[in-house]
C-alpha cells in the first residue's frame, strides 16, 4: 500500500475542486434566456437580409459572446455539423473570431456506410480538440470568414 504525504493530497484535492469549479462556472454563463435573446436577433438579421433598407444605410446588430455559446448549446441543433460537440465563439474585436469544439471522430465516420477504400471508415476514431480563429466581414446581407489559423488537437492544420 502507498501513502501519500497530506501536503500532496491537499494540492490534488485543491487543483480537482478548482477544475471543477472552473468547469461549472463555465456551464454557468450560458442560458436559455441569452439562447432565446439571440433567436430574436438572429431572426430580425434574417429579415433585414430580406428586406433591403431604403437608402443603403447598413444596419447592425450587436450580439454577445454569451448568446451566441448559448444559442449554440441550447437551439442550434441540427444546425451544427454530426460530430461538432461543445462548441464556443468568442469575438476577439474588430471582426476578428476565435473558436474551439471537440470533433467525435466516431459520429462523423459513422453518420453515413463508408466503402473499405474510405479512410474516413477505418482510420480517424476519438474524439479532438478543435481551435480556430480568422477574420468575419459582413457586407450588403453576406458574412464572409476568412481563415486564419487552425489547430486539431494541437496540431496546425494547413489553411489549404
């Protein structure tokens, strides 16, 4: 049997609880009120793009990182990709846009029959870390995001 020395056992209790903590307080921020806030926006974004102003004055609104996560987390459904879990936005300012997921290798290679020749069907399984970042631009109705930088699991992945 080993023993482990208290101070040890403390620092490792602390560092758990303050994870955890970490984990909670991060939950905490999204919510079904900031989710229903952006379907509002969003949908009156929609119109706007429809409905053209008269005189060409552009229009904006302001949306917040936490409506976003949470219109992410709690209504986006099938509008985020098979195998995109827990993902988050965070706006960096002047149109710039950071983003982490984790991708589930496994719900993506089995969302459809894959042929032995496809190394989707045998080769990538797990589940990653996901980060990217680039610059979002809107004009005239059309948002365009131009790529950056991209990392899977912490690897660079070429923009190409």
């Amino acid at each position: 049997m080993q023993v482990f020395h208290p101070h040890l056992v403390r620092l490792v209790t602390c560092a758990i609880a303050v994870a955890l903590a970490a984990d909670l307080s991060a939950q905490a921020k999204v919510s079904k009120s900031d989710a229903a806030r952006f379907a509002v926006k969003l949908e009156q974004i929609q119109k706007n793009a429809e409905t053209p102003r008269k005189g060409g004055a552009p229009r904006s609104t302001q949306v917040t990182d936490m409506e976003v996560n949470s219109y992410l987390k709690f209504l986006a459904g099938s509008q985020v990709p098979v195998g995109i879990v827990d993902p988050e936005l965070h706006g960096a300012g002047n149109g710039r846009i950071t983003g982490r997921a984790i991708v589930d290798l496994d719900a993506v290679r089995t969302q459809k029959k894959r042929t032995w020749t496809d190394p989707l069907g045998y080769l990538l399984m797990g589940r990653l870390p996901v980060t990217a970042a680039g610059t979002l631009t809107t004009r005239n109705g059309v948002g365009t995001f131009k790529l950056e930088s991209a990392e899977l699991s912490g690897v660079t992945i070429p923009k190409s």
